[in-house]
C-alpha cells in the first residue's frame, strides 16, 4: 500500500462527517407547528412555555434558576449560588474555577433577560 493510502482514506473520513456538520442549520420547530432559523452566530433557548430566544451574535443563552431565558455578550455558566454569569466580550469564554466561581474573558456580569429577542420568523 503506497504511503499516501493512509493519508487519503483519513482525508475522505474528514469531509464524509464534515459536509453533514458543514450543512447542519441551528432550526426549531415551535409549538404552534412553525419551523424558524436562528440568527448566525447566536444561541437560542426555549423558555417553560416553549417560546423561543436568542442572544445577540457570538453570546450565549440559557435559563436561569425560575426557567427564564438570560443572554449575555459571551459564553455563560451558572455559579454556585445559582446565578448566570457571561463573558463581557462578544465570543468569550465562560467557565467555573475549583470554587465554582464564574471566570470569564475580560470579566463576568450578570446575564439579562432584556439581552435576548424573541425567535421570529
């Protein structure tokens, strides 16, 4: 087998699960039947009553302790106590130290439920 087999089977393994990544498009289907598209670069949540929201581009969305959808600029993570905090910078990190206390690029904030907008058509 010549040296380049190896390198071509693994190259044709890459795009074969890649194209399928590649084509994949973040859509739900609401509970009225719709089928809606987010934005690019945006996180989307479904809150208790199966209403969707999504944060701005390169934030994050999740729900907070009472199942409300929060946004924030950045990736977010839930602390210790319960609270959401993001990343003040749009596409940064978010993650929990040994303490469970939220660290993220360029600092945390509370995340906010007037930071995300409603799924529309």
């Amino acid at each position: 087998m010549p040296a380049s087999a190896p390198v071509s089977f693994c190259l044709g393994l890459l795009t074969l699960f890649a194209l399928p990544l590649a084509a994949r498009a973040d859509c739900v289907t609401t509970r009225t039947g719709a089928t809606l598209c987010s934005p690019a670069q945006t996180r989307c949540v479904a809150d208790r009553y199966g209403e969707w929201f999504c944060s701005a581009a390169g934030g994050d969305a999740v729900l907070d302790r009472h199942g409300a959808p929060v946004c924030g600029a950045g990736r977010c993570v839930t602390d210790f106590y319960g609270d959401v905090r993001c990343s003040v910078e749009k596409h940064g990190s978010a993650a929990l130290d040994r303490y469970n206390k939220a660290v993220c690029t360029s600092g945390c904030t509370p995340a906010k439920p007037n930071s995300c907008k409603a799924l529309t058509p």
